[in-house]
C-alpha cells in the first residue's frame, strides 16, 4: 500500500473521522506524520480503540508496509505500532503474520512479548517459523513467561552462554537424549516464586522420558557447575533456567549430597558482587523453597546451617518461614525445631568420628571451629595423607571423609553462632533434655562441653568427663533439674575470675567469649542523660564492614546513599523482651566519589546514640546527610517517640547490645586501619584516627589486656613483652616498640614514631599454634594481630619485609 502525504493540519476532529469511516489509508497517512501526538496524549489515543480488529491490522500492515518499502518509519510510529499490537485477533491471519514477523526482524523491540508470542505461533501453525524469528523470540524470551513457554513446547533450550555453568550445559546437551532440550525448555518457564501446581505436572511427565538414575546424575553435574561463585550476575534467562533445575532435582528424590548442594547454591547466591550486591537472590531463594519442601533431617539441617549464617535479609525471611513452618507442623516451637535439626553426622562420639577401610584408620577430630583428619596406614602409624592403597581402592571414602569435614566445620560455625545468641534468647532446659540436645549432642557436644552453664543456679562446666564446679566437684542433679546457659552480668566478681582461671587450669577453648565476656554497665554519663547512651558516638566507622557486621549480629540495617532521602537507624529487635534497640549513625562525606563508591554508597558514617523502645513503638529515621533523628517520615510532623529510662533496661539486655555496638566500632573503626595515619581523604579525619589509635581502651580492649596480663608470662614473648597503660610494650634489638591494646596500632622508640605493619588478618587467629599460645576463647582478632606482631617486633633483627625495615631505619637515622 502507498500512503500519500497530507499536509492538513492535525485535529482530533480529522482522526474521529477517519475513524469513523474506517478511511485505513487516511488514517495511516495521518499517523504517519503526526503519531508522536497520539503516542503522548491519551485523549488522542483513546480515539483509536473504535476501530474494529480487522482494521486495526489493516492499519498496521499500512504503516509496516511503509517500513518494509525501505522508508524511514518515525520512532513514534513504531511506538504507536507496539501500542497498536497489544490488540491483534487470536486468529490472526497467516498472511498478517507473515508480514508482522518480516517487521519483528527489521524492528525487533517493536511488538510486546505477547503479541511477538502470537505472531510465532501463527506462523508456525502456518507457513512455519522462520530462523530469524525465533532468534529474537529466544533473545527476549527473557522478557515473558509466555514466550518461555511457547519455546518450552518447541523444545528449544533458552540458555545464553554468558554463565559458565550455562555454557557447560549447552556443551553438554548434544550428548543426551532427546528428553533433555524439552526438560531445559520447561525449566525455563519457572518464573514463579514456587512451582505451580501444572508445572509439577508437566516436569513429572517429562521426568518419567528419563532414567531416574541418569536425571540425577546429569542435574547434580549442572547445579555443582552453577555453585561455583559466579563473577557476575547471572542472565535473567538463565537465572530462571537455573530456578526450574532445582525445581526438577527437587522432584528426582535428592540424595543427602544433592541437599547439602542446594544449601551450598543458596550461600554462593547470596555472595556480594563489587557495586551490585548479592549476586542473585532469586535462585537462594529457590533453593531455600525446595529445603523447605523436602522431608528429612538432610534438609532440615541445611535449613538450620542457615538461618545461623545468612545475612541478606529477604533470604533469612525465607528460611525463617520454612522453620516455622516445620515446627507447626510437628507442634513445638521454634527454637526447639532448632535445636532439633542439627545432624550427628554419624559421629561415634562427641567430636568424634573413625573410620576403617582397606586395612587402614581416618580419624576425624571437632574443635570449636575445625576439625582435624588423621590417617592412619596399615601399620597404625600416623600419614600426612590417605595411604596410596585407599586413594586407589577406595576413592569415594576418602571424597566422603573430606566432605563429611567440611559439613561439620560448617555446622559447628553455624552452632557457635546459635549458641552465642541464647544469652538473649531466655531459654531454659530440663537436664535430661539438655543432655541429649547439648551436652550429649554428639557436634553440639563439642560446643556446649566447653561453655559454663547453670543446674538448678550451681554454675559447672565439663572436664574429665563429667560436670563440675569451680573446685573440681562432680554435679549431680535430678533429670528435671533446670539448665541455663551461664553469663557473668550480675555474678560475683570472684566467681567470675575463679571460672577463668579454670578454663585456663583445664586448657578449655570457649566457642566465644563467656567466661572473659565484657560486661556493660550504666555509667555516671548514661545515668545522666536518662534516655540514651552516648559511649559509642562520634566514631568514624567503614560503612560496608559496619553493615556486614550488623547483620550477622542480628541487627537490621540500611545502606545509606548520597541522596535526598531517609533512612532509618540500625535496629535490633529482642521480641523475647519486648524490646528494640537502636543505634544511630548517619552517612559522613560530601563529596561524591571520594566520600561515597562509584553508585553512591557512603563509604563511612559517623555514629550516635544509643535507644531502646518498646518493640512496637513506632520508628525514627534521619535524613541520608545527617540532621538528627526524628520520628516519622523526614519533614512530617509527629510526636516524638518516648524511649525507655536506661535503668529499666535489663541489665542483661543493656550489656549484649553495647557489647555489640562496641564490636562495630572496634572492627569498623577507619582508627584501625594502619595506613589511615594521614587522616584519610584530605586528611579530613586524622584527629579521630590519633585519638581512636592510640586513646581510652575499650571495654573489649581492657578484657584484651587482663587477659595478657596473665598469660604474658607463659608466652614466647612474654620475656620480651610487657604490660604498660593501654599498650603491650615489646623489646626488639633494634627498638622499642609500643602496640595499642584497642586498635592493634603501633608506636616505636625514639619519640613515639608510627610504625606502620598492615597485617594478613586472613593469616591468623586466636588459638593458633604460630602464637605459641593458648588461649581460652575464639573469635578476637585483633588479639592474634597484636599477637602476630608482638612475635614479630621481638625479633627485629630478622625482618625482611622492605616496608617495615626502611621505617625502622629512618627512625635509626
């Protein structure tokens, strides 16, 4: 069709007109040149809805037609013809179609997936679908659950090769049978939240093409592709591709592997991408809904690793959900199903585990945090590895050992987290009870055996295989005797020194920090301001590490962005108490890109009071660039919300939540970055740096230094080492050198030269044999810093490292 020019000017009376008359050609004319007014008035558009469907396609083959002459057809055009297509006929013509498809490979965003999915079908029922077609019904199949389907049912496998995981299985698709396009086809229309009910259906048919044993094997290979962390977010194709997989193996039966892969899948989802975040939430949830689903303790356990360990929000929601759903379903509570689905992982005994093949022995060993694998050859002496005979005979039992130790390294990690959250959780135990969840467990055994608990209020500990006091007495009660978990806010202060020394006297290493826990009581200062607590305000903290560290100590937190908008302050929420506290800090910086990541994160915050309401009282929120809090939304008016007298705060309840302020500050703190001495940006903060470097220890500073203080002499340094204010000061042959107890700083001799040593953190930890040392808790690491350093001042003389040596030189000069 030619379409004429027509210079009258544009009036909606004109288009009624045409309508009216159904003058398709005039009206193509029209549209032609003046489409850009009817694509953004609504009035106008509304016009076109009189036309019937038959001309409402003979309108758009006159305008494609223009397109298809090789004319230039105007942007708005095209955008009216997108607007135009959500109305074709289901019996669309096959010519129509034809000429429709010939457009979507000229101008392929122009029609809607639904009407691009409509014209695929016609012209596959008709002249057929040609190649260039489906190319783009593939490239946006993306795009529409519709256009999923309509390739599911053709077989073709939606899949882009931009994910290695992805890559292999098209690599891999070749090879396997016919079944297997159609079941990848199907797996990419699961774009719900949860598989529905035809879905399911329509897996199991297609399932049942496929040997059960094959479909196991070939999906447990694809999921253990896609768990590698991936480097970049994954297609929104294959994300769902991938959600549809795990829906598939759900239905396959998963073996107690194929379970710990799903909780494994979950966790490297949720790993952070640099400027984007985790990497995709989706498929962790996906993965938390099949957990969810499953019966046995094989998925229960996974679900209990995680709730202990994840910190993106939305996922934990997940899981939370799929607990609270199974302790209804059994009719106990929470906390209880928690403590029911930790797996014995067929230890033997407490911590132990041993297993025989071939003629040789693997012992398996639990401490707090590892585990040790020992072998044993055919002799019975210890092998730094599995003896040749087992790694060649029996393949699969050395794979087990090594996962079998991962899964509870893993676990006791996840536990150590638990446990350490029951000092809020007000939980108590009958001791039969007790016994069999803790004390007795054979992986939480090797935990709960090292913290101090309390039988009917006489406070023991486990040494020798039995309970027992202060004074080595073995405990005896009956099997209803009441079990707490022991925290030394309120107890004697001999009490407590006499439970350190014990622990140290029967060389036990706490999971954390109990008996030598800090404890916070109000100060003069807080009981003066009644209402809130300023110990913790005024630090320059490192955003990031704060966020990471607030969500993996229970407290809900917000990224706070350069903008013109509120955020609310950190919270933690203590339902047992009917409490929340808040924490109030506020983006520092105002310059975009110094101050802020490249997405405009802030990079630090400054840090304010401490509050504690009711659990239900309403929220405060402050502007992103500071200002000061306030209730309701930034510039509405409200009553400001009452906080609660700090002296009716439990004193338990007070003390855990500044203990945790105190560990975002001494982690976060820009004070314990060595390289910081210039003050940072402009050296803007320098001030802080010095004061927080080298200032007051803190309360976990000043437990830090009571606790060298004795072990001092024990220590290979100690005859180097000494204790002097708020320094470890330790004597090298070259200088003197003067280690912060808070921030793990260093000043050295003469005039208290900065001595900067940028530690591998990753590289030691409390309790590890390079210290020489023992210690009686984990999880300070800025204790085995200082350590670290201490070891490595005092032989001066033997430092290699160009960066040290030329510091100590310069202050030799």
């Amino acid at each position: 069709m030619s379409i004429t020019g027509n210079t009258e000017p544009w009036r909606a009376e004109r288009l009624r007109e045409l309508v009216a008359g159904a003058d398709v050609p005039g009206l193509a004319s029209y549209l032609y040149r003046h489409a850009w007014q009817v694509v953004n008035k609504a009035e106008h558009r509304a016009l076109l809805r009189p036309l019937s469907r038959p001309d409402l396609v003979r309108l758009m083959r006159a305008l494609i037609d223009v397109r298809l002459d090789g004319r230039h057809l105007p942007w708005a055009a095209t955008e009216l013809l997108s607007q135009l297509a959500r109305r074709l006929p289901d019996d669309l013509s096959a010519e129509d179609a034809e000429a429709l498809g010939a457009f979507v490979v000229l101008a392929p965003h122009s029609l809607p997936p639904t009407a691009l999915e409509l014209v695929a079908r016609r012209l596959q029922d008709t002249s057929g679908l040609p190649d260039d077609v489906l190319k783009w019904v593939q490239l946006r199949s993306g795009e529409s659950p519709r256009l999923r389907q309509f390739l599911a049912e053709r077989g073709s496998v939606p899949l882009e090769p931009v994910d290695p995981w992805a890559a292999q299985i098209l690599t891999e698709l070749p090879t396997l049978g016919p079944a297997w396009p159609r079941l990848l086809a199907h797996a990419s229309t699961a774009t719900a939240a949860r598989p529905p009910a035809a879905w399911l259906k329509a897996a199991r048919e297609l399932l049942a093409e496929v040997d059960p044993a094959q479909a196991r094997t070939v999906l447990d290979r694809w999921l253990t592709a896609a768990s590698v962390t991936p480097q970049q977010v994954p297609d929104a194709g294959n994300a769902d591709v991938l959600r549809g997989l795990l829906w598939l193996a759900e239905l396959t039966g998963p073996t107690t592997d194929q379970v710990r892969l799903f909780g494994v899948l979950v966790e490297v989802m949720l790993r952070r991408l640099p400027g984007v975040g985790p990497a995709c939430p989706k498929i962790a949830n996906a993965a938390v809904g099949v957990l969810g689903r499953l019966d046995g303790d094989a998925a229960l356990a996974q679900l209990a690793r995680l709730s202990a360990r994840l910190t993106y929000k939305g996922t934990r929601n997940e899981v939370d959900k799929a607990l609270d759903a199974r302790a209804a379903a059994l009719g106990i509570g929470r906390d209880e199903i928690e403590e029911l689905a930790v797996p014995d992982y067929g230890l033997t005994d407490v911590g132990r585990h041993e297993v025989t093949v071939g003629g040789c022995r693997v012992e398996l060993s639990a401490g707090t945090s590892t585990v040790a694998v020992t072998w044993h050859n055919d002799a019975g002496r210890v092998v730094k590895s599995p003896p040749a005979a087992v790694r060649r005979d029996h393949p699969q039992v050395v794979a087990d050992v090594k996962a079998l130790a991962k899964d509870v390294s893993g676990m006791l990690a996840a536990q150590s987290a638990r446990l350490d959250r029951l000092f809020l959780a007000r939980r108590d135990w009958s001791l039969s009870v007790w016994r069999e969840r803790y004390l007795d467990h054979p992986l939480v055994g090797v935990l709960a055996r090292r913290l101090l608990w309390l039988v009917d209020g006489v406070v023991c500990g486990w040494a020798d295989g039995a309970l027992r006091t202060v004074d080595d007495t073995p405990v005896s009660a009956a099997d209803d005797a009441v079990v707490q978990l022991w925290h030394p806010i309120g107890r004697p202060v001999p009490e407590v020194l006499a439970w350190r020394e014990w622990l140290e006297r029967h060389r036990v290493v706490q999971p954390f920090k109990q008996a030598h826990r800090e404890v916070y009581l109000l100060t003069p200062a807080e009981e003066s301001t009644g209402t809130y607590s300023n110990r913790f305000a005024g630090h320059v903290l490192r955003q990031h590490q704060f966020h990471a560290l607030a969500a993996a100590r229970g407290w809900a937190d917000k990224l706070r962005l350069m903008v013109d908008d509120t955020y609310p302050p950190t919270v933690r929420q203590l339902p047992q108490w009917g409490l929340r506290a808040e924490y109030w800090v506020e983006g520092i910086g105002d310059d975009y890109g110094v101050d802020t990541t490249d997405s405009g994160t802030y990079l630090r915050l400054v840090t304010d009071q401490v509050r504690f309401y009711p659990i239900d009282a309403p929220g405060n929120v402050a502007h992103a660039s500071g200002g000061g809090y306030t209730g309701g939304r930034w510039g509405t008016q409200r009553a400001p919300v009452v906080p609660m007298p700090l002296s009716e705060v439990p004193p338990l309840v007070f003390s855990e939540v500044l203990r945790d302020v105190d560990l975002f500050v001494g982690v976060a703190s820009v004070g314990n970055d060595p390289t910081w001495s210039d003050g940072g940006p402009a050296g803007r903060f320098r001030d802080y740096w010095s004061s927080y470097s080298f200032g007051e220890l803190s309360a976990t500073a000043q437990t830090r230094r009571d606790l060298l203080a004795r072990l001092l002499p024990r220590l290979a340094v100690g005859a180097r080492a000494s204790i002097d204010g708020r320094f470890l000061v330790v004597r090298g042959e070259l200088r003197t050198y003067k280690i912060h107890l808070g921030s793990g700083n260093i000043l050295m001799s003469p005039n208290d030269t900065y001595l900067c040593i940028v530690p591998d953190r990753s590289a030691t930890r409390p309790g590890d044999d390079r210290h020489d040392a023992f210690l009686p808790f984990e999880g300070d690491t800025v204790l085995a810093v200082i350590l670290s350093k201490a070891m490595l001042l005092a032989r001066d003389t033997e430092i290699t490292d160009v960066t040290i040596t030329q510091q100590i030189g310069i202050a030799t000069g």
